[in-house]
C-alpha cells in the first residue's frame, strides 16, 4: 500500500500542524481586528452550486461524486458560493452589511505548480451589504495588516488592482452584448496563461475576430491609470472608483502597497467591479491571494442582489514565500511538565500529581510505563519540556517530590503546595 497521501494533499504531522496554526491564528486576529465574524459551511456541496458556464479553470478542476441516493455532489473548490447560498438561505433577517470571515478547506483539481495543490485552506473575508469602495479599501487594509504582522513590507509584496468594469467600458465600445461579459472576462484572464493556439479556439466559440483580440491585448496592456482614463473616458464609474480606492489608500497608510494593473481581471466569471491580487514583488510565485466584487453572484442563484466583495487567501503560497524570506517562526512543541515515578508503585501518587498540575493549567506528560530515570530525562528533554517532576520513594514518604528544571539543571524538593 502507498503511505503518501494522494497527490496533491498533504498530512499534517505536529510540527506542521503548529505552523499552520500559527497562520491561521494571524488570520483569526485579523479578522477580529477588523470586525469579521467567523462561519462555516460543509465541504461537500451540491455539484450545481459551482457549474458557472463560462468557461472556468476552476469548475473543470472539480471535485464531483455521486452520493448513495444518485445526488450529484462536489467538494468546494472556493467558499463564495457556499457563502452566497447562506445569505440566501436567510434572507432579509441579515441585518446589513455583514462582514464574515472563515478558513475552508478548498479541493481542486489542479496542475501542481509550487504553491498549487489539489486541497489548500483558504482564509476568506466577505463583506456584504456596502456598495462603495469603502468595503474594498478595508479589506485591503485588513490585507496589508496581515503582511505586516508576519513580518512582509511593501517592498516584498505588491497588490495589483483594476475593475473590471473598465474593461467593460472597452468591451461596449466593441459592441460585445453585456450578457457575454463574464466569459469574455474569463478569457481575457487566460491571455497571458494559456498557449496562443488555446486562445484562438476559445475566441472563435465566443465569435471574437482576431481584430477584436488585439484591441483587447491593447486596452489590457495600458500602463497607467491616467492612460486607461484616456481611453474609457475620465469621468467612467471604474475609472472614478478606483481613483477613489487609491485615495482611501493612501488615508488608512497602505498607498504603496498598490498599484493598477488594466491586464488583472482574474479567472471567476462572478466579479463585476475592483478586483485586485497580491504578488511577492520577485515574481516567483504565483498570486498569493487574491479577490473582488461580486455584485451579481445571488441573481444567478435565483435570489435578491446584494452588493459584495472579498478576498480568499491560500496558505501554500505565503508559506513558501516566509520560508524564501527566512520568516517562518520556529514553534517547539509547548510541555511544562513530565511528571515520572521511580517504581511502579508510586504511579497512584504520579498521577495526582500530574492531575494538580493539570488543574493549574499546567501542560503535563505523564510516562506512562515502566522506565529508567535516564530514559526519562531523555524524553523530557526530546519534548522540550521545562520541568521533570519525580516521584522517588524517600522523598515521597516525606510528601516531597523532586523537581528539575531542565533550562538552568537546577533541582530542588518540593512539597505539594510548593509544586
Ligand atoms: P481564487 O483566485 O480562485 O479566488 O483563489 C484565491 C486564492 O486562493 C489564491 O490567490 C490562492 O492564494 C488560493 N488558491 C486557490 N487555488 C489554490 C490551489 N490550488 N492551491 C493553493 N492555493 C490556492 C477565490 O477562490 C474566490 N472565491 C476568492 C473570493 C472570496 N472572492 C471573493 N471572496
């Protein structure tokens, strides 16, 4: 039998536990920073929750079964839909805007590439309910906080932004129908990721000249937003959002850590506005997270719109750039006490003793079988532990119990309540 997980998931022994731990709790923090509620939703969803048909990396990369009653079934590739059907589900008992935050687990049928699995977690911040980029910047507040806090600047990460309404703008002027918006977007998305010959396939399904093409590469490869400004028009909403985004920017104090980018529009047919990625400024991997508005995600599901945006932040890839950066924390293993009786018959008392401990709170390995003192210091020792605490027959019979502390090799006896 194969002991590897399959390919693309990992198993999570202590050590990696206690780092993905650590990750988790900077995103937890975060989020209580900035006032986001944690939710949860199951992992396993009806397949036709994700089968958005314009043409997705994502819905191809999915995970589907049926269960034992014939249902059709997939495992959540991203949380935005799962989120959108909870919303949903409540309605107008929501007391608007809402912001909520959570950390799936994500499965995806996906080309392995450092820092791309086929499972990641992916910690997520929605806001529903503001319709300016008010909603937008705060996000991207909480963003740059978490860099921070880990130890990143903004001389190591970028963030790229635009909306997708700006090329909206050029899209009408090309007299594309609005309803074919999103697979356009979808498209434009593969430009720069997909061989040219893929490319023209696709463009042709979508009746899209090579002429039309080109003048999309044009429009995408503008370097600046006064330039993009100059084509769709100074007053456009995107073109004033963004001005707007970038001026909120730089009020909270996270001005440098963007900069608009007319190719970004991201591969999720849902965005209709800003959208915007993170980057290690070295370009060596691919985005660390990334996200946007969603205005119109609950009409498709049947339901009433409700302005929306967020982010969705995959552990692989922060992960090996802090290692690239030489910022992962070391995490030893957190023991205070292993607590060792000399013989057997002093294992009654071992285990009161490790039972006070644990009553003050105190973290305690009690050894279990019959071993010799050296072992036991060796595994004390093997565990990080701060103290061995020994229960020797003399000592004992005088309510005492030896105490070492293993940092300074310092021992002493102690009674109970000294203990
Ligand atoms: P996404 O761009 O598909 O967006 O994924 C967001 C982030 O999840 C990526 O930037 C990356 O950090 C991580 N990620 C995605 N796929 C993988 C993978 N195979 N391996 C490792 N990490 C991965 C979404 O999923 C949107 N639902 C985000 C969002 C939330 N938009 C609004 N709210």
């Amino acid at each position: 039998m194969d002991l590897a997980p399959p390919r693309g998931t990992r198993d999570f022994f202590p050590k990696d536990l206690r780092l993905r731990n650590w990750l988790f709790g900077h995103f937890r923090e975060v989020s209580r920073l900035f006032g986001f509620e944690e939710y949860d939703a199951p992992v396993v969803e009806s397949e036709e929750l994700y089968t958005r048909k314009a043409g997705e990396e994502i819905v191809q990369q999915l995970y589907t079964f049926e269960d034992k009653s014939g249902r059709r079934l997939a495992l959540r590739p991203e949380m935005t839909p799962s989120l959108a059907r909870v919303v949903l589900q409540r309605g107008k008992s929501l007391s608007l805007p809402i912001k909520w935050f959570s950390i799936p687990q994500c499965w995806r049928y996906e080309r392995m590439t450092r820092g791309r699995r086929r499972e990641h977690y992916q910690w997520n911040l929605d806001i529903f309910g503001v319709a300016g980029v008010n909603a937008e910047a705060e996000l991207l507040s909480a963003l740059t906080t978490f860099f921070t806090r880990v130890g990143l600047g903004s001389a190591d990460v970028a963030i790229k932004v635009s909306s997708r309404k700006l090329l909206q703008a050029a899209l009408e002027s090309l007299s594309v129908p609005a309803d074919r918006f999103a697979e356009v977007c979808v498209l434009v998305d593969k430009l720069e990721k997909v061989p040219p010959p893929g490319i023209e396939v696709e463009a042709k399904t979508l009746e899209f000249s090579p002429d039309m093409m080109n003048r999309i590469r044009e429009f995408t490869s503008s370097n600046s937003l006064e330039e993009t400004a100059r084509l769709v028009g100074e007053d456009h909403e995107g073109v004033r959002e963004l001005r707007q985004l970038f001026t909120l920017a730089g009020e909270y104090g996270f001005g440098e850590w963007l900069q608009f980018d007319a190719s970004l529009v991201r591969g999720l047919a849902y965005y209709t506005g800003t959208v915007f990625e993170a980057f290690d400024r070295g370009a060596s991997l691919r985005a660390i997270c990334g996200g946007g508005r969603y205005d119109r995600l609950l009409s498709t599901f049947g339901g009433e719109d409700i302005p929306a945006c967020g982010l969705g932040f995959g552990d692989p890839v922060i992960i090996e750039l802090l290692k690239d950066k030489g910022l992962l924390p070391e995490l030893p293993e957190q023991l205070d006490d292993v607590v060792f009786a000399f013989d057997p018959s002093l294992r009654p008392p071992a285990m009161q003793v490790a039972n006070r401990l644990r009553q003050q709170g105190r973290s305690v390995d009690l050894i279990l079988e019959d071993r010799k003192l050296k072992w036991a210091f060796k595994h004390a020792d093997g565990r990080g532990a701060s103290r061995l605490v020994l229960l020797a027959p003399d000592e004992w019979a005088a309510g005492k119990v030896r105490v070492k502390d293993l940092k300074t090799g310092e021992e002493r006896d102690l009674s109970l309540e000294d203990l």
